[in-house]
C-alpha cells in the first residue's frame, strides 16, 4: 500500500435548510425532526411521525447553529409579550412561546449535534450520520410557533399540521375542541364539486 497521506474529505451531503450550504465535518448543526407523545402505562413514550411504511412523513431538516438562531430569535421576539396558552393536560411546555403541548400534538425537536463520517460505505461514497450530543430533549417548538415560521420567517413546515388546519387555527390550536367553523376544515367537501 503506497502511504499516500491524503487529505480526508470533509464536506457532507447534507445541506442547511436555511442558507443552502454544506455542512463539514467540523459544523455543529441542529436536526429538527417531528414527533409526538403519547402517555403510556408508565412513562411518556416519544414518537416520530412516519407513515405506514416507517418513512419520515416529514423530512428532518439540518440547520447551522447560527441559522437556527436566526430563525428562533424571530421566535422568541414574536412571542415577547404574548401569554402562553396553558393547558391542564400540557406533557410539555413549548420552549418559544411557553405554551403547553398536550399527546398526540406534533411538535418539532431540536437536537445540537454534528455528523460522523460512517465506518462502511458499500457503494463507496462517502457517507456521515448525525450523532446528537445533546445531553437533554433539546428544544421543542410546537405547531403554533411552526405556523409562524412558515408564514413570516423561513418557507419550511409546509404541510406540518395536526389535522390539515389553517394557520390561524394552528394558533387556535381549534383540534383541540373539535367543532371549529373555518373553511379550512371544509376542503374535502368542496373537492367533490
Ligand atoms: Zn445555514
Ligand atoms: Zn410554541
Ligand atoms: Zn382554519
Ligand atoms: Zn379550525
């Protein structure tokens, strides 16, 4: 074997949802992924939302840190004097509006951490994977604050919702109560037309 000392190649494949770069090896990202919870027999069992195939229903996204400052910071500000919406079955508290997030209601996690060159590589690209070193859950942003996202900072989370619903209903959170009358919830029946 000729003892070739060749520079390791460090950039990824994944890109930053928010500037569009490349991460390298050496970059602390944040992954945002979609979840739920669900009150078990005994504990608090966390979920991705995948379909019936176990595919992510919606795609993880990989932010710089400081893009995701970015965009949290916009957060926070919006949410500066607005109260939060407690609920007495809250299982968690969204970490930038404070508001609570009850089972069964979608939130996304976000996790610091950095990618790994991966030990095998079949077909001979070069392939990493995020380690998270988070030594907690990481942040949580519920559906609310995604709506806001999407409509005044950062075109992601599109299609993130608990049940179809508008965006002002996002911040209703009107699931929750079931007899909402926005149109949005009518979209089914005008389809058939
Ligand atoms: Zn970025
Ligand atoms: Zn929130
Ligand atoms: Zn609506
Ligand atoms: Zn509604």
């Amino acid at each position: 074997m000729a003892a070739v000392v060749k520079e390791p190649q460090k950039e990824t494949s994944a890109t930053c949802i928010s500037c569009g770069d490349a991460f390298t090896l050496d970059d602390e990202v944040f992954l945002a992924t979609i979840r739920f919870l669900v009150v078990g027999a005994s504990v608090l069992e966390q979920h991705l939302v995948v379909d019936d195939h176990g595919d992510f229903m919606y795609e993880p996204l990989f932010f710089h840190i400081e893009c995701w400052e970015a965009v949290v910071d916009e957060l926070r500000e919006a949410y500066e004097d607005i109260p939060p919406l407690e609920h007495g079955e809250a299982v968690r508290t969204c970490t930038f509006c404070k508001s609570g997030v009850l089972q069964w209601e979608y939130f996304a996690r976000a996790n610091i951490g950095e990618f790994h060159r991966s030990q095998k590589s079949p077909d001979g690209n070069l392939h990493h994977r995020f380690i998270s070193f988070d030594k907690n859950e990481g942040s949580l942003m519920c559906l609310s604050c995604m709506a806001y996202v999407r409509s005044e900072v950062l075109e992601i989370w599109g299609e993130v919702t608990q049940d179809g619903e508008c965006d002002d209903c996002a911040h209703d959170r009107c699931w929750r109560d079931g007899d909402c009358d926005c149109d949005c919830h009518e979209e089914g029946q005008e389809s058939d037309e």
